[in-house]
C-alpha cells in the first residue's frame, strides 16, 4: 500500500472524476489520500470527503501563501471549526511563503510578503493550539520560512516542507532541528540531483511522497495533469534510490506518513 501525502482533490471532485481518479489509484496501489487544503472553498469539500470515504481520505486546512486576499482574517476564523467538529483534520497546511508568484512592482511585493509573514504566524499558532503536524510551503523562501518557525516555537517534529525542492544543505537545516521534507514527481526529473541528493540526506526513516496532485507528474507522465495513481512511479524511483525493492520502500514510506499524521487507518 501507499499513501499519497499531498494532493489536491477538489479539482477531480468538481469534474466528476473523482471516483474513477480513486480507482485508477487503487489499481496502482495507492489506497489513502491526504487531501491538503488551500482556502475555505476546499476545506469544505475535503471534509465532507473525509467523511464519505473514511478511513481512505484525510485532510487539512490551510490558507495558501497565494490564496490570502482581504478576507483572509475571516476565513483563518473558521479552521477552529474543523477541529472542533468531525471529521477532523489531521494536520494545518498548506500554510507558508511564496516569493515565486510576486508581483515585478516591488512596493506591492513588500506588502504581499509582509501580509504572507502575518498569515504564516497566526496559522503556525492555530497549529500550535491544536498540536498537529504541519505542511509547509515554501517557494524561494526556505530560509525565512524556517526562521519563522523557529521563532514561533512549534514543535519541528510536526513540520514537514512539502515538495521539497532544496538541496541537501537545506534539509540538513531542517534534519537539525528534527524537521522533515516531502518529495514529489520532481525527484524523477533527470536535473534534479540536489534534490536526490537532499533524500538521501533526509534517509528513509523520515521519507515522505506525495503527487501534488493535479500538479507535478513524475516521468514518464511530465508536462502531464497528475494524479494519485502515478505516485507508484515515484515510488518506483525513490525504491531505486534507497537500493530496496518496491515493496520495502513503500512499507517505510506508509508508515513514516501514518506516524507522521497520526492517520487512523
Ligand atoms: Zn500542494
């Protein structure tokens, strides 16, 4: 079995797709989902889908770095609300920094980082309150993101750096500080040694996957929508990597993402 640690259902679900994208996975041996939220529109939809498809999909909420807009106060006022009512999310994410997707005006820019920094802490506290895991975003701006946690003081056994995409320096930071970085499609990619060179680094004992699912698909599928099912391909590759057959990797892999969520599976 594998589990898909990031993916973003809400597009699937909207188009219908939803029961034949669970079954493709199923056929590929990934049989559980996290379904990571973004905004207040998908909460929604992923708790209702934790509920339907108990026990095969989880989730958490979030507001993205590029999803703050005004009313970001108000709807940070409802993750309570989710963790107060069934079913619960396991983790806040994704929550973080995006330094990609900035405005060139760099007045604009400044306020968008600076209202992201103040998104960021409030939801790093809401984490804190509830002692969960956390998913993090981090685009250009691993140092900052990491210097933001450490301020705030979670627990970095909870973090995890989603898509890492970093290199091996990077995640000896986190390693430090007992954090930890999930890995993508990307690491199939052929320029993409650092980010290799990053997992071994990490070692298999605190290795994530996870698709990013409709983004990110691993080789052969790249340029492709993606989906759950081709995590099995990531799989495939990251086996290769750590030297172990299929099977011994995915079982490390399941169970670093069932301890990690406290999934209850
Ligand atoms: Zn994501």
């Amino acid at each position: 079995m594998i589990i898909d640690s990031h993916c973003h259902l809400d597009r699937f679900y909207k188009k219908g797709q939803l029961d034949e994208i669970l079954q493709r996975a199923v056929n590929s041996d990934v049989q559980k989902i996290v379904a990571i939220g973004t905004n207040s529109d998908d909460w929604k939809i992923y708790q209702k889908l934790t509920n339907d498809y108990a026990g095969k999909i989880f989730y958490s909420v979030g507001l993205h770095p590029t999803d703050i807009d005004d009313n970001w106060e108000n709807v940070l006022s409802e993750i309570a609300s989710y963790f107060e009512n069934n079913p619960r999310p396991v983790a806040v994410g994704e929550i973080g920094l995006d330094h990609f997707h900035l405005p060139k005006d760099l007045d604009s820019a400044k306020v968008i980082k600076a209202t992201q920094v103040e998104v960021f802490k409030k939801q790093l506290k809401i984490a804190k309150k509830y002692n969960c895991p956390i998913v993090i975003h981090s685009r250009n701006s691993f140092s900052e993101c990491v210097e933001l946690i450490d301020q705030n003081g979670v627990d970095w056994s909870k973090v995890v750096f989603h898509c890492f995409s970093d290199g091996p320096d990077e995640i000896e930071l986190l390693n430090k500080r007992g954090g930890r970085g999930s890995f993508t499609g990307i690491i199939t990619f052929k320029n993409a040694q650092s980010i290799r060179d990053a997992a071994i680094a990490q070692g298999l004992d605190k290795i994530l996957i996870e698709t990013d699912a409709p983004y990110l698909a691993p080789e052969p599928f790249r340029g492709k929508p993606n989906e759950p099912a081709y995590l099995h391909h990531t799989a495939e590759y990251c086996a290769k990597l750590f030297n172990l057959n299929i099977n011994e990797f995915t079982k490390q892999a399941t169970q670093n993402t069932i301890s990690f969520f406290n999934l209850n599976v």
